[in-house]
C-alpha cells in the first residue's frame, strides 16, 4: 500500500501522541513563496491578503516589511478559523536606502537595473505569523546583501524584455535568468527568492507546524 505524504504524518502523529499538525495559510499570491514552501511537502492554502501596502508607513525598512507582512498577515486571519496564518513582505533597498518596488513596465525595469548594475544593494524579507485560534503572533525580518556585476545596456533591455523583472521587487528574480545578473551575495539566498526559510522553520514550530 502506497501511503500519502499526509498519510504517513497523521500515522507518526498518532505513534507519538502527538496533535495534528495545524491548518496552514499563506497570505500572499506569490508563486515564489508558494514553491518554497510546497518544497517540504506541508500542505497549504493561499488566501491572498487585499490590503493596501502604500497606506502603511514606518521608520525603516527593516519596521516596514514587518509591518506589511504583519498587515496581510491580520487581513486573513480574520477572516480564517482554526489556521496558523503566515504573510510577508520583500523590499529592496539601494545603499542610499531608496526603495525599490516592483516595475510597472519594461521601462521601469530598466531604470532600476540600470541602478543595481555594479553595485551592491539590501533585500529585506518581513515576516509575520498569526494564530487565529489563540491570537498568538510573531513578526521578524531578515536581510541579504546583494551584489551585481556590472551590466551592459543590452543585457538589461534584453533582461527585462524577459517579462521576468515585471512582478518583482527590484526587477529581478534570483531564482530564475535574473542569476545571471548576480556576482554574488552576502546572506541567506531564499530570503531574496521570497522567505528567510530557516528563520520561517524555526518560527512555524513554535506555532506546532514542522518543515521537517
């Protein structure tokens, strides 16, 4: 008999007397952050949050990714029962601590190629987990330096013709052909493609959900 991956958890639950694991939601439509996740086999669901992330202002970067991940985080757990409810938020931040969001055309992509070509930059991941059975919370961030190789006028017209910078922070995808714009990187590499995942592990066991 060939058991389910949510088969085999149930039964080692049961062995130990253990509770069941419980109900997962992400807060947020990212696809990114959906992959990361599905990669450990935990079963999910996805409610994207409808908040409106230009409303929200903080001091610093670091309080401001919380803060929307926390934001989106709320929206959803208030209206799902009985789930341990996760949202987050990536910025990318220049060394003069300008904000890069995502691009709202190929133009824009460029301009902000063009300012990341040669230079070094910030990716700051939010993160914020709600119980709504409890109430219970907990909000933390993680940053990674970035550095990119200097980039020739063609190569970032044909990068952001790829149509892959145009849902991104910073207008590029670590993940994808945006590697090839990489030098390399000072920190963790899945905080830039969308959840500190050490950090989110350790953070979930807390509110009785395993990665492992």
């Amino acid at each position: 008999m060939i058991l389910t991956l949510k088969e085999i958890r149930r039964g080692f639950a049961a062995r130990v007397g253990e509770r069941e694991m419980p109900k997962l939601v992400l807060a947020s439509q990212s696809p990114r952050r959906q992959e990361l996740l599905s990669a450990f086999g935990v079963e999910f669901s996805v409610i994207p949050a409808v908040v409106d992330e230009d409303c929200i202002r903080e001091d610093t970067p670091e309080a401001l990714a919380e803060a929307v991940a926390y934001t989106k985080a709320r929206w959803v757990a208030d209206r799902t029962a009985e789930a341990v409810v996760v949202g987050a938020d990536t910025i990318v931040l220049l060394e003069s601590s300008e904000v890069l969001g995502k691009p709202r055309g190929v133009e824009e992509a460029v301009e902000m190629l063009s300012l990341l070509s040669g230079q070094r930059h910030r990716v700051v991941t939010g993160v914020a987990i709600i119980d709504s059975r409890t109430g219970r919370s907990k909000v933390f961030h993680e940053s990674t330096r970035v550095f990119f190789r200097k980039l020739s006028p063609g190569e970032i017209q044909r990068y952001a013709a790829t149509g892959e910078p145009l849902d991104k922070a910073g207008a590029y995808g670590i993940q994808g052909k945006g590697a090839l714009l990489v030098e390399r990187i000072e920190g963790c590499y899945f905080n830039v493609v969308g959840f500190p995942l050490a950090k989110l592990g350790q953070a979930l066991t807390e509110f009785g959900i395993s990665l492992l």
